[in-house]
C-alpha cells in the first residue's frame, strides 16, 4: 500500500511464470497484439503506436522526450512534484529548452498559469502530470488541449498513477503522447512502460531532422517490430509480457468505469477512516487522487519508525513524503487490486494502533 | 533452441512468480545485494559498480556508451556481426567519432588489425564483442587490455551471449566495462541486462563534463540506489530481480567450471551430429561459440519451413540467420538450461527429419 508496487492479483503472477518462448514465436506475437488492443483500450485511445515499452515507467517519461524532442526545441513543464521535474531534468538531458510552470507541493496546477506561460510562445511540447505521485494530487487535464492549442505544441501526458485507477482518455483529452508503468494501478509486477502515441506525434516522429538520442526508446526503429513487419530490435521481456497480457484482462473483465468507481469508493473509505484518526489529508478533496493519499505525519510521531513497525507487525507497507513532504507525510496507495476494503481496513487498524 | 530466450528452469520461474513487494522493502535490498554479489562472481569481477539495469541487454549495451562517452569523443569499434554494428550506431548517438575495424561476417576480428587502427592515435574507448550472436563466433579476448593501453582507451566488451557459457574473466582480462542479458547462458527470461563497471571506467564516469544524456541509465545516479544510499531512482523490477537471484544460485551450485564445461561438451555433440547430416557448420573451429552454432543451409532448401516445421512438430524454435547470413543460415543455440543431452538429440532428429 506504498506509491507501488501495488498487490498482483495471482492470476497475473501465474501467468508471469509460464514457459519462457521466443519473441518472434507467433504464439508470443498473438499475446504482443492483444496487449496492444487492450492498452488501447485502457489508455481511452485508437492510437496504432500504443505498446509496452521494455523498461519501468521513467524509461516511458524518457521515451517520449527523447522521440519528440530534438536540440534546441522549446518545452513547457508544469511541475507540481517530482515527477514534472523529472520531466524538464530529461527534456534537458534531449538538450531541449525547459520553461517551467510551477504550482506549490500538494495543489494542482492553475491552468491560467499555464496558459499565461504559453501565450504568444511557441513550443515543441507542452508536458503534465495527471496523477502526482509524489504528492497524491489528480491533475484536472480537461483545459490543456486548449493551451496546447494555443503555442502549437504537443501535449505529453504522465498517466504512471492514474491508468487503470481513474479515467486516461488520450483521444478525448486530444493528448498527443502519454506514458504510463504497470506496478501502479495495473496490478502488474513493475518493468514495463505503457506508452501512446497519436498520429500528430507520429508525425513529428517520422519527420525529425536528427536521431533519437537513444537507439533502445527509438519509436522508428520498435514501431517495426511491433508493427507488421516484426524486425528485430531488442529481445521482448516475454514473461513480463505475459503478465501485463493477464493483468489487462482482469482489468477489462472488471469493467473500467467498475474499476474507477471502486478506486474513488476505497479512496473515500479511507480518507473518512484517517480523518476519524484525526489525520490531516494536505490535498484539497477536489483534487485529490483516489489511487493515492497523501497524510500528514502528525506532530512528535517519527515516521519511519512508524513505517518500519507497520511492515514488521503487520506486512504493510506505506509510503514515506518525497521533496518537500520528506519526513512530513506518508503516501498510502489503493491501486490496482490493493483498492479493497480489506486493505483499507488493515491500514486504518493498523495506524491506529501505531499511533497509540 | 535459438539465439535466445533459452530455456528457464521451473526453479527460476517460481521465483519470477513470487508476491511482488516494494523495492525498498529490507528483504528486496537483501536479494538485491545478493545478486549483486553473485553477478560479480559470473563475471569473474571485484567491481562495486556491478548490477543489473533495469531493461535489455541492449539497453546494457547504451549505458556502457552513454555513461562512458561524451560528444566528440574518439571510439574505436571492431564490427564481425550485427552487435559491433549496433555499438556503432549507439556511439553515433552519442555524438562520438567512431572509427571501425570490421572483420568478414563468420570470422573472428585479427588482433593486428585492431592495433593497426589503434596505432599513433588516441581513443576514449575501445569496445569489441566477446560472443557474436549473429555470427556464433567467440572472440579471444586476451590481446585487447594491450592495444586498449596503447591508444589509452577504456575497453568495453559485450558479453550477452558468453556470460554464464563461456568464462567471462573481466578483471583478469583487464576490461573496463561489460554488459549482458538475462536470457541467454544465465538461463533467465529476458528483461535484465547485467553490467559492470571498473574503478577506472568510474572515474572516467565521475568526472565527465557534460550530463549523461539518458537520464534512465545514468549510472551516477542508478549507483546511489544500488550503493548503500538507496536513493530512490525508478521503481526495480521486483520480480525480474527474483528471478535473476535464482538464476544465478543456480548457476554457482552447478559451478562456473562444471557449466562452461557442459556448454562446450554439448556444442562438441551437436557439431558431430551436424557433420553427421552433412551439414556445413561456417565458423572455423578454433573460434566457434559453444552457446550459439551457425549452420549453413544446404543448396535448394527453404530455411523457414524448415524453422516453421520444427516450431509445429516438435515445438522447437531455432534461429533463422542476420545479416549476410540472412536466409542462408540457421542459428542454434545451446544456452544454459538448454545446453543438454536431450535438446542436442531433440534438435539432430527433428533436423535430420525435415531435411529428407
């Protein structure tokens, strides 16, 4: 119940230890294109280039800076916790000019700031954080197609701790590249990294004037692998495959508007469950992240201490606070299968009795 | 049976499916350390900075190169298949100036010419590739410390075909960084590319002057999870890392020498079986690779149904041939778990059966 690796349901572990095959086995290639199908599907999108990348979710941030970006290019980052500076750290990494919006740990982004930063700029990319992992704050993504719109960019998306546990629409949002992991609220063991890309940023893709920086992310060169033609490129995670194949079945098999509306309903259960403890809960309710709760480390208590008795005493594992929030909060995750009523109620029981 | 995955031993995959947890959680660090530890072992290294990356063994192949070269810098490549060429093309992408020596496909590189390339000059590194997948020749490794020395390069070798099936000696053979994967001769799905770092290629590391452009594979910053900091980087593996413990406890039981022995006695049977069919086997003895066996196609023979046939019939992949083998070679691979009795036999009477 940390910020992930969430639980794996047993379905998927099993499935993560089935006989290793070939990466070209065509028994292997079926699975590669039904998991195609099915991220498509949870990723809210039609785009062709959606697929797994073969590395964990920050190899997915990379991917799409180091395929849209290229020297020089001007990049607009929203940045409300570590993962938007991640971002403008990578894009500076592709040699990119970083122009930073900033909003204050634990709040969201104010999309008149954005647009503000945007206006009569011109931009390469516009990027956000859906769902700030660090912080525990659901970023409202409705206004920034707009502001995209408006300095010519297009809209890179963070979606490692919302996809699969609140509503990823790529095609509605108009969200040009979104990259996500499968240790969150996928329920998949973590090192692989979802990513979509539209036809806007294929586009962009295809007509570069310099390579992609990095050969093993190179979109060019895996979209043909997973494309019709198969070229070798790298040796597929086959098992890894495998278990992402499973976990998006069980996810499609739940129903994801089923799925959201048990995340949101695990979420509240807890908030009023921590709030009863009398725990402040830093993030505003309206923009609170079901999938991840933010909780303020009360004053006197030592939170690791607190952490390390949890995991001893009762195999639980919470999240400590990261920038700003480092030894001031705990994140808790109800991602995946861990948003159960079960979790929630050892978490409560057992802080409670931490607490004491 | 081709030139990976291998198979994976039912221990290996047990372990792959255990219940995920956190990637701080002190029982992962524990296995963690222990595989550091054990991958020094197979590589025959005392290097601290030994791990595995958290992607393929061709992204080990980029963390070599980025971590170690910055733009403009001098990189001398020897090419005898599709990896040296792939070295390249990474170096490339870097911005280094790369000169290479190339050898003809199904031989091995002359030492003479290496030196010749390197005479007079000045090189940051010099990188050649131990196991030729491509080509199933094993390079001798021993001349190359001397001319790595008389251009003043770092030498950095790929060992994803030897590690675990031929002895990889990095210390002894004085190699200052080297990269792997987990599904060739260490017998465990693919996903992890284990590498390793000298004191030396450290410094050089330590002290560059421009930031590693792939944030992912920093090494500078990868080193602080690994060492005794555990600066959180990106979400490990969790269960890959599981598998690679078990894979390489394995490998120590059976012992370094017992298996590289197995790996060569195999190769021996499969080559007099080969012969035996009247089969041309293109690499000349004295540098053929035991893990991989390239096979020339007899005259009027369609090599894909012959590959599709073996799949159908006794569920038995092999490898169809790169480069300028391409369709005029298969490629077989005995690697780890793969290197018995059994598959020699399976893959000579399946063989012997569809070519009459």
């Amino acid at each position: 119940m940390g910020p992930g690796p969430s639980d794996v349901p047993p379905r998927v572990l099993e499935a993560l230890s089935r006989p290793t095959i070939g990466h070209l086995d065509p028994v292997f290639l079926q699975i590669l294109d039904e998991t195609q199908g099915m991220l498509r599907q949870v990723f809210g999108t039609k785009n062709a280039l959606t697929l797994p990348m073969s590395a964990t979710g920050s190899a997915g941030m990379e991917t799409c800076f180091v395929n849209l970006v290229e020297p020089d290019d001007e990049v607009l980052i929203c940045r409300h916790g570590v993962f938007g500076g991640r971002m403008a750290e990578v894009a500076r990494r592709c040699r990119a000019n970083v122009t930073l919006v900033d909003a204050p740990w634990g709040e969201a982004l104010d999309p008149d700031d954005v647009a503000k930063a945007a206006k009569g700029r011109s931009f390469k990319v516009l990027a956000v954080v859906h769902a700030e992992t660090s912080t525990g704050v659901l970023q409202d993504l409705a206004p920034f197609r707009t502001i995209a719109d408006s300095c010519g960019a297009l809209l890179v998306v963070d979606a490692v701790t919302s996809l699969g546990g609140v509503p990823v629409e790529l095609d509605r949002m108009g969200i040009d590249a979104a990259y996500s992991g499968t240790q969150k609220c996928l329920s998949c063991p973590p090192g692989l990294s979802p990513v979509s890309f539209s036809e806007r940023a294929r586009r962009v893709l295809s007509t570069r004037k310099t390579p992609v920086q990095s050969w093993y992310l190179d979109l060019n060169l895996i979209g043909q692998y997973f494309g019709g033609e198969r070229v070798y490129h790298h040796t597929a995670p086959v098992n890894m495959i495998f278990a992402l194949h499973e976990a998006l079945r069980a996810i499609l098999e739940e129903g994801l508007e089923h799925r959201y509306a048990r995340h949101r309903q695990q979420a509240e259960a807890l908030w009023q469950g921590l709030d009863a403890l009398g725990l402040e809960l830093p993030v505003a309710r309206g923009v609170r992240l079901p999938p991840l709760t933010l909780v303020r480390v009360p004053m006197g208590v030592d939170e690791r201490a607190v952490r390390a008795r949890l995991l001893r005493e009762h195999d639980l594992e919470i999240g400590g606070g990261l920038g700003d929030f480092k030894g001031k909060a705990w994140r808790i995750g109800l991602m995946g299968a861990s948003a159960t009523t079960r979790h929630v109620e050892l978490c409560l029981a057992a802080l409670e009795e931490a607490l004491r």
